[in-house]
C-alpha cells in the first residue's frame, strides 16, 4: 500500500502540468521573498550537514534518512512524497546510492521541480567503477574529504542559483565549511600515517570504504559488496576469514547501518582456522550518528572513523 501511494502520488505529479506549475512557482516565490528560509529536503545526513552548514539561517533543513538507515535499502513513504513536494530544493547524493528511492527524485527532476545530486558534480574522472557494477560509479564519495569538498560547492552554487538574493551569505558560510572540511582532510591523512602502510587493511561489512582507501593508504575488504542489497555467502565468509588469518589482520569493524551479523560471522569462521580477530569498533559508513552526538555531524563521523580504525589496528 506505502508503495501503491508513493507510485500514486508520483504519477498525479508527471501527469498534471497545472502541478508542476504551481511547485515551481511555489518555490521560486520563497526563494525571491527573502523572508522565509528555504524549505531543504535531503536524502542522508551527511548532505544534510552540507545544506545547514553552507545555508545558514536562510534554509530549514530535512533529512529524510536518520541515524542506522541504509539508503541502498531505504524505500520512499508516502509522507517522504509530501516532504518532496513542499520542498523548495531538494538534494541527493546520486550515483544510484538511493537505490529506489533515486527513481522517485529523478521523476520530480522531470516535473521541473530543483533537484540535486550532489556526488554527479564530482569529476567523473575521479570516481571509481568497479568491475561487478559494471556501468556504475561507487556512491560513498564522501569518505574522500576532498571529493566531499566538491559537493560542498554543488550545493553552494544550487543556493545561490533559486535564493541569489543571499548569495554572499551562501558563498561566505561554503567558504567557511570548506576550511572545517580541509582541517579535517589533514587530521585524517595525519592519523593514518600512524599505522604502518602494511598494517593499513580495514575490513567492514560492505564495501563503503574504498574512497577512503584510496585517499588515505588503506588495503579495503568488504564482505558485501558497494550496495547492502548484496547477500554474502558461506564461501565470501570463508574467504575474507582466510584472508584475515592469512595477513593476521587484528581487528575488523562493524557498521552503524549495517546488521552486525555477517561480520560477527566472520569472526567464527577466523577463530575456526585458529585465528582471533577482534572487533574493533562501529563504523559509520551510511549514516552518520545520532542529533547531538560529535558523530551527528560530517567531521564528527569521520573523525569517529578514522581514530577508531587508527586505534584497533594498533591495538590502543
């Protein structure tokens, strides 16, 4: 029924032009009367944290997708579709992280209404494809502090574009942001260095490390693949276990968003072949924490991650 009403909803919207009309006068209406602030619709938290960072005050920012939501999982309801309506913008992270949920933000991108994909404004050039997604770029660009600079600056521009009465406040706080952000890019690439280059392997539940691999010198597992829609079999199982025991890895982590399950199964099959791996604490990879937490924050995620994984690996 969620899903009849979502479909619903999104059909009246493609089919009456007198909607589509009257969305896009409504939000160039708020934007041009400087006396509200723009009603922001995201998907994540992360983009979230970029919308409320870079707009200030003039913006009121909803997240649809809270604390331990998987976005390759997530499902659009039919209260998320009155969310998008009302919004005057709306961003995404793209790059097919939102799975279902992408296929509803691409039919309000052909209503006319302002939607964007923040990761799309990233250089191709930059991002990576694995071979088993053949066609597809890996989503989680924003492990890469810098990559997540760039999306910064996508929703900076998409600001000023619908609300170009403010726009020294939008490009002042993004400049702000920016700083926080190369700040913390440093802070990672400096607590990396602490682990020896061969100790550096972190293996997690799915595979939403691999920019941050690439980044910041770390060897990336994971026992899923980019997308949680992937199940893990016996033989991945017995696999990343052989792997582990064989390079004598001493931690492996679990995700905020992602059952603890299939790692804990990993953990038997190592300590099977002689092994004892350790869990070395919660990651968060699709999610950021909790409202109110330092981890309820972009910065205060990544800086969670990369001292928990610094502080397993070498056993602190």
């Amino acid at each position: 029924m969620r899903n009849f009403l979502v479909w619903s909803l999104l059909a009246l919207l493609l089919l009456t032009s007198v909607t589509a009309c009257s969305m896009s006068q409504a939000g160039t209406a708020t934007a041009s009367d400087g006396d509200s602030p723009l009603n922001v619709v995201t998907t994540t938290g992360m983009i979230a944290d970029i919308a409320k960072n870079v707009g200030g005050d003039h913006v009121q920012v909803t997240s649809l997708m809270g604390p331990g939501i998987d976005p390759h999982l997530y499902k659009a309801s039919a209260g998320d579709v009155n969310r998008l309506f009302e919004a005057d913008i709306i961003f995404y992270n793209g790059l097919h992280l939102e799975a279902s949920m992408g296929k509803v933000l691409e039919r309000f991108n052909e209503s006319g209404a302002t939607t964007v994909a923040v990761a799309e404004a990233i250089d191709p050039e930059k991002l990576q494809a694995p071979p088993e997604f053949e066609g597809f770029y890996d989503p989680h660009v924003w492990f890469n502090v810098a990559f997540w600079m760039d999306a910064a600056m996508a929703v900076q521009d998409a600001l000023i574009e619908i609300d170009p009465a403010h726009a020294d406040d939008y490009a002042a706080n993004a400049q702000a942001y920016l700083a926080e952000l190369a700040e913390l890019d440093a802070y990672v690439i400096e607590q990396a260095a602490r682990v020896p280059e061969e100790q550096r392997v972190l293996i997690t539940a799915h595979d939403a490390f691999n920019y941050f691999g690439k980044a910041y010198g770390f060897e990336v597992r994971g026992l899923q693949g980019i997308s949680t829609a992937s199940e893990a079999g016996t033989a991945d199982v017995q696999d990343l276990a052989r792997f582990i025991t064989e390079r004598r890895i001493p931690a492996i982590f679990v995700e905020s968003s992602v059952p603890p399950r299939t790692v804990e199964a990993v953990q038997a099959a190592v300590r099977a072949q002689g092994f004892d791996v350790q869990i070395g604490g919660e990651l968060f990879s699709d999610a950021m924490g909790s409202p109110g937490t330092p981890e309820g924050t972009y910065n205060g995620m990544v800086r969670h991650n990369i001292d928990t994984i610094v502080g397993a690996l070498l056993g602190e």
